[in-house]
C-alpha cells in the first residue's frame, strides 16, 4: 500500500488484556483517569508501549469514572479545558519517564461523540491539549483541528455498526458490537483505504482475538502497519 496504517486499542481501563493487545496493536489510546485508570496503570502500559514500540495516545474523558466516561455531562469551556489539559499532562509526565511521550489525543466515550457536533466543548478539548494530533471521526473537533493547523487522523471501529449517518449506533442497538472475529475482521479491510487508523475496543469480550484477527486480514491485504508518529 501506499502509505501506512494505524491499529490503536483502548488500554489502561482495567478491563482487558493490557499486555496482550499491546503486543498486537501499533498504537494505545491511554485512559488518563478520568474514566479508568490510574497513575501506576499508565506507568506500566507506557513501559510496555515503550519496549514495543506502540505508539502513545492520550484517551481524555468526561470525569465521570462511576459510567465508565460515557455519560454525557455539560461542563463549561473553562472546566473542560483544564481536565483535558489534567489528563494529558499526567500522562504526558507518566509517558516521558517510561522512555516514550504522547504522540496523540483522542477522546473517549460520551465525549468523543459530542464534540463531533459541539462547537465549544470541542474547542475546550482542543485548548486543554496543545498541539497535538487529533484522532477521530469526521466532526466539529476534527474540522477545528485541522483549521487550527493542527494534524488530524480519521478513525474507524470494524468492531462497531454504523448507521445511514456514518455514526456509530448506540451500544444498546441491534447490531452496535459485532462479536465475530472473522466478520470483524472483513470490515477493518473494507474501512482501511478511508482512514488513517482503525480502533478495536478492548473492553468488549474477545478483544484480543479480534485485534488478531483484524491485524492478520489488514497484513494479508498488504497493508503496512505503523503506530500514530506525527510528532507534536
């Protein structure tokens, strides 16, 4: 293929195989502790990260750690701003000790889908995160990124349904999480020449067969897989 791609993974939240996702994927969207997490958690998936050569990503949520991040919250500009720059700073300074640094940001959950279309709190996330590259959906966060000058990587789920829109269907929907490895699997090779990166949850059950599955039918189809490098 012409250029590379991205396989990133939602690690540090306590509820997969850290280690093992983290020798299949090339980049790690790293839970800051808003939603799950912890210092000494990061700490060791960045280590990790760091002696495989998986790129770093800062996963910032909603403080909202009893849902898991996904319940939306109204938090204003400035509030927000100051927990995303929290929790890249935190994981920034876990990051630089383990031998490695936060290449990217990506957010999580509720707040992912709702800076796809509010304007304000996508630029809190945007001023709380400096310069890095955005990883994402097409949206409001994105398209204030890249206006901004800022690099932007678009994102797709071969573990998730979408509907008409293109968006992700909410999990409690027929259809919203494929659980076949191999139908997975088909649909990261259809969605890999749109995108700079696909992401396969970790917290859903078989996570760490899917992201095999996945990697092994994107190297078959002779993709070449790298971890997010734009530098910040």
């Amino acid at each position: 293929m012409n250029r590379p791609l991205d396989l990133n993974a939602d690690l540090g939240e306590e509820v997969t195989d850290d280690a093992a996702l983290l020798a299949v994927v090339t980049s790690a969207n790293v839970a800051c502790g808003y939603h799950a997490g912890s210092v000494a958690i990061m700490r060791a998936v960045c280590e990790q990260a760091a002696e495989l050569g998986v790129s770093v990503g800062a996963q910032v949520s909603y403080a909202d750690r009893a849902g898991f991040g996904r319940v939306a919250v109204d938090v204003a500009y400035e509030i927000l701003r100051e927990q995303v720059a929290h929790q890249v700073g935190v994981l920034s300074e876990v990051a630089v000790a383990a031998g490695t640094h936060v290449r990217y940001l990506k957010p999580h959950g509720a707040l992912y889908h709702r800076v796809l279309d509010d304007e304000e709190q996508a630029a809190a996330v945007l001023a709380g995160s400096g310069f890095l590259p955005v990883l994402g959906m097409p949206g409001e966060l994105l398209d204030q990124a890249a206006g901004a000058g800022r690099p932007v990587l678009l994102e797709g789920f071969p573990d998730r349904g979408a509907g008409a829109d293109g968006r992700l269907l909410p999990r409690g929907e027929p259809g919203a999480v494929l659980d076949d490895s191999a139908a997975i699997a088909a649909r990261a090779v259809a969605l890999a020449p749109s995108v700079h990166s696909l992401c396969v949850h970790g917290d859903t059950p078989g996570a760490v067969d899917h992201a095999r599955a996945v990697r092994a039918a994107l190297e078959d189809a002779g993709w070449r897989l790298e971890g997010i490098a734009v530098a910040p």
